[in-house]
C-alpha cells in the first residue's frame, strides 16, 4: 500500500470538487427520470404493435415525411410524441387507448432497463 500526504486545505478543496460533481449528476439524473413519458423514444416493433399498423404503413410516412425518425444502427426509433401529433392530426386513426398503451408499455420497459442497471 502507498501512503500520499497532503495539505488539509487541499484535500479539503478536492472534497469540495467531488461533492460537487456528485450533487451535479444526481440532479441531473433526477431531471432525466421527471421527463414526461412523451419524451421517450419507441422502435418500429413497438409502434406496429400497439397503434395496430403494418410495418408498410410505417414505412410509407417515413418515405413521405409526415414522421420524423432517427435511425440508429439500421433501426428505426421514433419520439412518443411524434406518434401523438399524428394521431391529433389524424394522419394515423387509432383510438387513444392505443396510445396509452404505447406508453405504460414503454414506460414498464424504461422501469425495467433500469432496475437492470441499479443491479450490475
């Protein structure tokens, strides 16, 4: 074991910097889990599933561009608000529920990422 010695007024300084630091990622990961579920992102998979559309019919506004998408290692992901404004403007007729379901599904699974992570 090595043994370093410092000054009390600097270990004092660099006790101040880690507290600080924590406190800025604790903040910041409360401010990441207050997000509104809309903020969340969703695949391809999910959304057929749960608004009951083709793949097809997910494809073809894409291609027209009346959804907005990032696309990340070849998949597809798409803003859960995004599904909403399209279906408040009617471009894609679901009833509500299905949205709904959209949500709690992606929220279980948000929960359930990060139970997984909190155990590693």
């Amino acid at each position: 074991m090595e043994v370093i010695t410092i000054e009390s007024q600097a270990f004092k300084d660099l006790e101040a910097k880690i507290n600080m630091i924590a406190k800025f990622v604790t903040a910041l990961q409360s401010k990441s889990e207050e997000r509104p579920p809309e903020d969340g992102w969703v695949d391809s998979y999910e959304v057929c599933t749960f608004l009951k559309i083709s793949s097809k019919t997910l494809q073809r506004l894409r291609a027209a561009g009346e959804i907005t998408y990032s696309q990340i290692r070849g998949k597809n992901f798409y803003k859960i608000s995004e599904i909403q404004r399209l279906m408040n403007e009617h471009i894609i007729r679901r009833p509500e529920e299905h949205l709904q379901d959209l949500i709690k599904n992606h929220q279980l699974y948000v929960e359930q990422r990060h139970a997984v992570k909190t155990d590693q």
